[in-house]
C-alpha cells in the first residue's frame, strides 16, 4: 500500500516541475509552495526508501 502523503509529494512536485517546463499553465510560486508542504507532510510519517524520494523530490524543487 502506497503512503498516500507521500504520493500527493510526488505528484505535487511533479505538477510544480510541469508549469517550471512550460508543460502546463498554472501560478509557478503557489506550486512551489504547495509542493514544500507536501513534501514537509510527507517526511513527518514515511519510510527511509521514501525520504530518499522525498530528497529527491525537495532538490527538484529547489532547482527550479
């Protein structure tokens, strides 16, 4: 069973990396900024394989 806070990170980051690329329309920053929360929620109750990901994650957003 897939951790359903850190799936909402997943797809948040990528979501926030789409508008970054041009590949959706949307507010840039408010992605940005909902995906951080994601990935704040998801730490707090994941496994050492997801928080990895969740590094991962969080470097893409940083790069953006």
């Amino acid at each position: 069973m897939t951790n359903p806070l850190f799936q909402q990170a997943r797809e948040a980051v990528a979501y926030a990396n789409s508008i970054a690329n041009g590949i959706e329309q949307g507010d840039q920053q408010e992605a940005v900024m909902k995906a951080k929360n994601a990935l704040s929620s998801a730490y707090a109750n994941c496994t050492d394989a997801e928080r990895a990901q969740l590094s991962e994650f969080q470097q893409t957003l940083q790069s953006i």
